[in-house]
C-alpha cells in the first residue's frame, strides 16, 4: 500500500508515510536509550505503522484538503476507529507466539490514542459496514490491507480495559508519546550523559576550593574528559560519604534511606538517579527552584545544553524561566514545553506535575509510561498530608509494578509511613537504611513551656551581640519558624519595635508563601545566601540577623542559621526545622542553639475547636494533629540539653 499519497495533516506537507516516519524515529530514539524492551519495541513498530491508516478514508481525505470543512461525528467514524481494520493479528502474535494478548492490546492502544466515549458502539457500527466505508472502486488498493476483527473483540478490548492491564498501558502510553513528539516536531528524549561527570566535577571543586576562585574552571564535560587521562591517585581525594555511596551503588534497585539533615541527600539521590532519566520530586516550589540553581552553578558550569538537560515542573514554571534564563522568548517557551513534554532527562518536580496519572484522565498513560523507564527520588515524604501521601503511594506502587524505579530520601521517616512503603513497593530490607553521625553533636536544645514572643527573641539576639564583641568567631543568625503566617508577622512588627528602641539598622526580615511572587523570589535568593555556612574554604562566617518564617523553610533549603527558636507542631516538623540550624555541626554546641516553645494556640488543633455554622452545622477548625501534637510535646520535654542525631530517630 502506498501511504504517501494519503494525507495525514492538513498542512498539505505531511502524509502518512511523511508522518509515520517521524514515529517510527522517535520509537527507535526511545529503543536506542534503553527505555524499552526488544518486544515492546517491535510491537510499537506495527502500532506506529497501522495508528493512523483509518485516515484513508474519503471524508477525512476531503477534510485535510480543505480546511472549512470540519469533523462531524454523525457523517463521519473516527479515523481510530477505522485504524483497527488494517491491524494484522498474525504480523502481531509473531512477535511472542506465547503472549495472545498482544493484538488485543494493539487494538485497544490504537482505539484510544483519540479518546471518545462511544467508541466501542462505533467499532460494533463500522464492522457492519466496512465494504461501504472503503469501496473497491475509491480504494483498491488498500482491499488486501484490510481485516475482519474477530467477534467478540468489543469484549476482549473491554477487558483489557477493566483489568488495567500494564502492558497495554504502557503501549498506549508509548504511542501517545512517539505520536505527540512526531506531531509536535520535537526530540521525543535527550539522552543523560552529563549527569554523573557534573558530579565529578562537584567533587573536584570540593577537593580544589582555592583553584576554583583564582582561575576560570573546567566545564563538567572538559572535567570527565581530563579525569579519563589520570590513575587513582591523581584523581580527587575528597569521595563520596557512605550515604551518597550507598545510593550510588543502589542505581538499579529500589530504596529507602533516613539520613540526617546536611549529609548531602541532595547529591545521594541525583548519585541514584545516575545517567538514567530522572524525577527528583520535592514537596515545594522554593525547595525545586534552590536544587536547579545548585545544578545549573556546581555541576552544570559553563554547559550551553542547560535546555537539553535538567528542567523544573510547578505551577510558575514559566515565569521562573523568564526571569532567569537568558534567551529569547522562543527559546524559553521551547525549554518549557521539553519540560511539559517530559522529554528532559532531568526534572526537579511537585508532587501535582507527575502524580496525577492516578485518577486515569483521557491520555495518563503517557506520564505513566515515561515514569515506567524513568528513576523517581522522593525528597521529604513526611512534608504531605494524609490525603497526598495516599495519593503518592498508590501512584508509587503503580511505577514500581510498570517498571520504574524508586528512591525515599528523607530525614525523618514516620514509622506508619514507612510500613505502607514497604506494603506497597516490596522494598527489602537490605535496600533501606538510616544514616546518622553521632560524633558531631549539631544541637543543643531548650524546652520553653510557653508561647513563642518577640520578648525572649530579641534577648537572645543581644546577648549574642554583646557576646560578639570579645568573641569575633561567634555568629548571629537566628531562624524563627511559626506555625501559622499571622504568628510570624505579630512576632516580626514586636521584634522591630523592641529592637529599633536601641539600634536604628539591624538586619530583621520576614518570609513566608502569601508575599507576590517578585517579592517572594527576592526574599528566598536573600534568606539562601544569608544562611550559607561559609565559604568555599568552608570557614564559618560570621554574620547577625534575624529571619522570621513558616513552615516554608522546612524542606530542602540548603541554609545554616546558628540559633532556631520555633513552634512546636509535630515531631517531624520540628527536626526538619532543626536541621537548618548547625546544619553541618560546624559550631559549637557548649550553649543552647534551639529553643522549642510548647505552647501554642488551642484552636490551630484538628478536632479541639468546633464552630456552629449559621445553618446550624458543626465545623472542625484547625491544621495540627492533636495526637500528634501532645505525643510530639512530651516526647521533646524528656530530651533538653543535647540532642544526638540517634535519639531524633528514637524519638519518632
């Protein structure tokens, strides 16, 4: 048969056999990065060959040719439907005598590449009338093309359908996305090449500080290349530490890892991910934006392919791009549609942008056929919810089955949390572990039972001032973290007033979610650069201020404050707030460095305060577990003074 005189757009440039090539490119680009097996591969050549033969047919032909007409469903049977004549169950069920299921499977993939809820009512329809669809006379030379589907098809097509059936899922989610990249005219994948030499070349700034602020560095590529030429002992001295080792040496298994906060998870989980394709998934946008930029600035250095390697997905994708990459506005909505397309091999990602496949919308197939080759870090799974951390298991467990592979990374792992993972994704216990060092104390706490207040804030605050004059080493930054957005901006207009009765200039600031997003952006680059540890020496600097937050500085925001005065809301909040204090045990512990105030308001407790609507119905206010809550305060009451990273983990 000669498709190349059948239109298949109506661009009047691309027939079938124009477009079923380019489908057939992005199927072997796909084969070629080791994303599908040898029979799925051969599968997908007949599906891209036959998806769209259904468009030989008068009416649709008459359609490309002029673009006035349109697509009426009551003259004309959609070209998907049609498609499912010229499939060759014998050329199918060759590929794998064993496996009958496979032409079923090809016929439901193709069926439902267009979805339309009437669909098996058609196939019934168009059985009946298939000499009056392609007449002998208009088309005889696709007569010896054409099939009778067996009886019962709609049956069998029904079940596959009913059962989920992985394998026809992950076929229709590959022809989805050969199809859309062939339509889109955009590489279907960009292969990982880079991701393992970036990380290299971070080891050798980390072995090289001074070289790398007196002379112009080596991009990741020129590094990989020059370390090719050296032996051992040549190469850095700085390596890996035993978690980022183990995650390293874990690439092709499934994990879970606690490791306490600065150890590195970050580089762990991008050691795991490898040269594969990636999803490094964080609970919040500001987490998200903080990781690219260390990639694009420590392991991306000099590289001109950033739109070819590692995008970010959230909901202000757009406007991050914009305003900070250069380009022309082509460019930037070119990298975003990569991004949305997931053709990257690298995406930093929310929760929302991956797991919606779970609700089964027309098309989810193709995000869960990506994820199925793809390599999957969760990043701080105790920061979601009841109802988003149900949502991520399920949608956990479906990867796993497809295929994927999955990573938790995590500082503080709930014991309940941690049971469903192992219930759901099979993970032995050799491929969990927890990371701790105890011989580097990083906290020393006090137990306040009462209300966090401006009051004892800035008493600290000078103290600490005064203390600076004889002692220049000793720093000043103290992190205040509340758990509502109203707490922190009472306690920032207190502090202000208290502090600007005895000094005109100190460095006090505030940053939460509800500022704009100018603002917000501009606050998050202020509080990052102000909570670094030190230089690249890593001697520790010494700076004085205070920085009045929420809960947004929780999760994966590389900052090092040398006091924390906090909320209590519950015992994984509370370490995940910890940990952005001596973050990497650089300082002393002799002095208390985190002040936890038990006490807060009862009405922020689920369940405590009921409210009686004006029709009379009883409303639970709230957003802190009370259970939680009060097993949190007592466990904390018992633990002043010290606190090792392995009583944390006793703790929970």
């Amino acid at each position: 048969m000669d498709t190349s005189k059948y239109w298949a757009k109506s661009d009047k440039v691309t027939t079938l056999v124009i477009h079923n090539a380019a489908l057939r490119e992005a199927l072997d680009k796909l084969y070629e990065l080791g994303y599908i097996e040898k029979e799925m591969y051969e599968l997908l050549k007949i599906a891209c060959e036959y998806h769209d033969l259904g468009k030989i047919n008068e009416i649709f032909q008459a359609r490309m040719k002029n673009k006035k007409l349109h697509f009426d469903l009551e003259k004309e049977i959609p070209h998907n439907v049609l498609s499912l004549f010229f499939v060759d169950s014998e050329r199918v069920n060759k590929i794998n005598p064993e496996d009958k299921k496979n032409y079923v499977r090809m016929l439901f993939a193709i069926l439902y590449h267009h979805y339309n809820s009437d669909l098996m009512r058609m196939v019934s329809s168009s059985k009946r009338q298939l000499e009056n669809i392609f007449p002998q006379d208009a088309f005889p030379d696709i007569q010896d093309e054409i099939y009778s589907l067996p009886i019962g098809i709609e049956e069998e097509i029904s079940e596959v359908i009913g059962l989920k059936d992985e394998k026809a899922v992950k076929m229709k989610g590959l022809l989805h996305k050969c199809d859309y990249a062939a339509s889109g005219h955009y590489p279907i994948e960009f292969r990982n090449d880079f991701l393992l030499s970036g990380l290299e070349y971070l080891l050798m700034q980390w072995n090289n500080p001074a070289d790398q602020e007196k002379q112009e560095i080596q991009s990741a590529e020129e590094f990989a290349l020059s370390e090719q030429d050296k032996n051992e002992n040549e190469r850095a001295t700085v390596d890996w530490n035993s978690l980022q080792y183990f995650c390293k040496e874990k690439q092709n298994q499934n994990i879970i890892v606690v490791a306490q906060t600065g150890m590195g998870k970050t580089e762990a989980g991008l050691l795991w991910i490898g040269n594969h394709k990636g999803f490094f998934v964080l609970p919040i946008r500001t987490a998200i934006n903080a990781i690219y930029n260390r990639l694009r600035k420590d392991m991306l250095v000099n590289s001109d392919k950033i739109d070819e390697q590692v995008g970010i997905l959230h909901s202000e994708q757009l406007e991050y791009y914009t305003k900070n990459i250069e380009g022309s506005d082509e460019d930037i909505y070119e990298y975003v549609k990569r991004g949305k397309q997931f053709s990257l091999p690298l995406n930093i990602s929310t929760l929302d942008q991956l797991f919606d496949f779970i609700f089964q919308y027309p098309g989810y197939e193709l995000k869960l056929a990506t994820l199925s080759y793809s390599r999957i870090v969760i990043d701080e799974i105790q920061m979601y919810n009841a109802e988003l951390l149900a949502y991520l298991i399920f949608g956990l467990e479906k990867i796993v089955k497809m295929g994927g592979k999955v990573a938790i990374l995590t500082a503080t792992l709930p014991p309940f949390v941690k049971e469903l993972l192992e219930q759901h994704l099979n993970i032995p216990k050799e491929n969990q572990e927890v990371f701790i060092d105890d011989k580097k104390a990083r906290h020393h706490i006090k137990v306040c039972d009462k209300k966090i207040n401006a009051e004892d804030i800035v008493k600290l605050y000078l103290k600490n001032k005064e203390a600076c004059k004889s002692n220049p080493h000793k720093g000043n930054k103290i992190l205040v973290v509340c758990n509502k957005i109203k707490t922190a901006q009472k306690i920032f207009d207190d502090v202000n007033e208290l502090i600007k009765a005895k000094y005109d200039k100190e460095e006090i600031h505030i940053f939460h979610s509800r500022f704009i997003k100018e603002d917000r952006e501009k606050l998050e680059k202020e509080i990052i650069e102000f909570g670094q540890t030190g230089n690249k020496s890593e001697n520790v600097v010494e700076k004085g201020g205070i920085w009045i937050t929420t809960s947004v500085v929780e999760a994966s925001l590389d900052i090092d404050f040398d006091y924390l005065v906090t909320e209590l809301q519950d015992l994984c909040s509370l370490l995940q707030r910890m940990g952005r204090c001596n973050r990497k045990g650089l300082k002393s512990v002799f002095e208390s460095n985190c002040y936890i105030y038990l006490q807060i308001d009862s009405a922020d407790l689920i369940g405590k305060t009921k409210r009686t609507g004006r029709r009379g119905k009883e409303k639970v206010y709230g957003f802190i577990d009370a259970t939680l809550y009060e097993l949190s305060k007592k466990a904390i009451s018992e633990h002043e003074g010290i606190l090792t990273e392995s009583q944390k983990q006793e703790m929970l």
